[in-house]
C-alpha cells in the first residue's frame, strides 16, 4: 500500500535520547489515533530503516513519519458548488450559505456543507475526511474552516478559544454605544461584544466579536437585551427572512506555518441590499 510522508525530521542535539513515541506525541503533536495508526501500518523509518516507536534517537538521524495514502472517507459525497475562500495543504476555508448544516450529525435527507466538501475534495483527486473546526448555525452564513487531517483539525480546536472571530449582524431596535453581554448560555459562562455601525428604520447594524463559543450564542445574547436578531424565529419576532447573521471573518494562527492568517466571507445578497456605507458589498472595511 502507498504511503505518503507524515513528518520528516533531522535529530537536533535537544531531541538527541528522546524514544520516537515521544517525539511523535510532544514534538510532532499527532494525535492518539494518528500515533496508532504510524505504530500498526509499520510508518516509523530512521535513517530509511524501519523501526519500533521505542527506539530512541541521536544527533543528525533522520526519522520519517509515514502514512497509508488511502483512507476511508466517512462522509458521503454531494455534488455542490462551494464558494472556496482559502486553500492549502492543510485547511480548506469556505462561504456556507445559509440554511444548510455544516454536518448533519443525524442525517434527514438535506444536503451538508461536509458532503459538498467531501465532494470537492473527490473531484480534486483527494482521499479526504471533511473536518469542519467549528460551528456555525444552519440559518447562518459564513467563514467556515475544514482541516484536512486529525492532526490539524486538533491543533485548531485546542487554539480555537484564541481565534478572533467577527459577526456581521442585524438586530431589532436601536443601540447606539459600544457594548459587551456576559449572560451565561444554558448555564456556562459567555462573552459577546458588539459595535454598533448604523441605525436605520429600527434595525441596527453591527459588527460582533465572540470570544466563547456557545450554541446560538449571539443569537441568546441579543435576545437577552430585548434586541433579537433580525429574522430569528427562535429567539426573535418569528419575522418570515432570512436570518442576519454572517460569519464575516476568522483570523487564526496557522498550524503549520506558526503565523496569523485572515479569513473574510463577503456578505450574501439578501444581506448585501441592507447594508448600510460602513460595508463595501464583500463585509466590514478595514
């Protein structure tokens, strides 16, 4: 079976003595099921001889870190048309719409954002796993970011907490200061702040920063305040449009290159026809 190259590295005087699990587990940062996977498909080469992950290194050895080429895709594959933000060979960074779930933990029938993914990725030649890194609501569009391996997607998720995140939102009523919403949600503790950008025939227009990561959080927020979310049948007025709530922009630092790197989604249409001068018709101006 084909294998392609995890991890190469040339032994340095500090990792000189350390066993190659360990190197595995605290230098490479794979995950338990990725250290399994190397350890039972005989992935471990020092010096291009194959090896047990308790043999321990010196200065100048070279360990390579294989894995099967092939692999199961557990997710089923949907012709869709992505709106691709970013790629590389780690992440896949896309513009969902709204009314459509990132992953369909119990499937019904409807299309997710994961399946047209994996269909991409299909399309591409690639043998893929679609790993959405976050949440975002069905009735919300947006920055949305896939990893491309166990390894990433865990890297991401532990940082995620870190992750600037910024909402483009529509709300019921007037707010004219800044302002920050500490109510906990179902009981843990959140923290949303907003800034508002205009006001116009009772609907204010504002840009805001999650910092916790809580289910319907802006959404339970606004309501909290007695401004609801413009078109929010749960929380909201049950107003029949479409929900105001756009992922604008996601800035992360990248897991492999160690450097920030910016993701903004431009506003979909039904959003873009209400947007006051404050947006330029792709999301918040800089």
């Amino acid at each position: 079976m084909a294998k392609k190259t995890l991890a190469k590295v040339t032994i340095t005087p500090e990792l000189a003595g350390w066993t190659i699990a360990a190197i595995l587990k605290d230098e490479l940062h794979l995950s338990a099921r990725q250290r399994q996977k190397v350890v039972r498909t005989r992935g471990i080469r020092l010096d291009g001889k194959q090896v047990h992950s308790l043999v321990k290194v010196k200065v100048g050895q070279v360990l390579e870190v294989l894995l099967p080429e092939v692999e199961q895709v557990k997710v089923p594959a949907r012709p869709m048309d992505l709106d691709v933000l970013y790629e590389d060979e780690y992440l896949l960074v896309v513009n969902k719409p709204a009314g459509m779930t990132v992953h369909n933990v119990q499937p019904d029938g409807s299309a997710s954002l994961a399946e047209g993914v994996a269909y991409y990725f299909q399309q591409h030649g690639r043998v893929i796993t679609p790993r959405p890194v976050h949440r975002l609501d069905k009735d919300a569009s947006g920055v949305v970011i896939f990893a491309k391996s166990a390894q990433i997607q865990e890297q991401l998720t532990k940082a995620w907490p870190d992750a600037e995140k910024i909402y483009w939102v529509q709300v019921h009523g007037e707010l004219t200061e800044n302002g920050e919403i500490t109510a906990p949600v179902k009981g843990k503790p959140a923290r949303t702040k907003y800034t508002p950008l205009e006001t116009h025939e009772g609907v204010t227009t504002l840009e805001v920063r999650l910092y916790t990561g809580r289910t319907h959080q802006i959404r339970v927020h606004f309501a909290h305040i007695g401004h609801p979310v413009v078109g929010d049948p749960l929380y909201g007025y049950g107003e029949n449009q479409p929900l105001a709530l756009h992922c604008r922009q996601i800035t992360i630092i990248h897991p492999a290159f160690n450097q920030p790197i910016q993701f903004a989604a431009p506003l979909p249409k039904t959003l873009a026809k209400k947007s006051p001068e404050h947006y330029n018709g792709k999301g918040i101006k800089s």
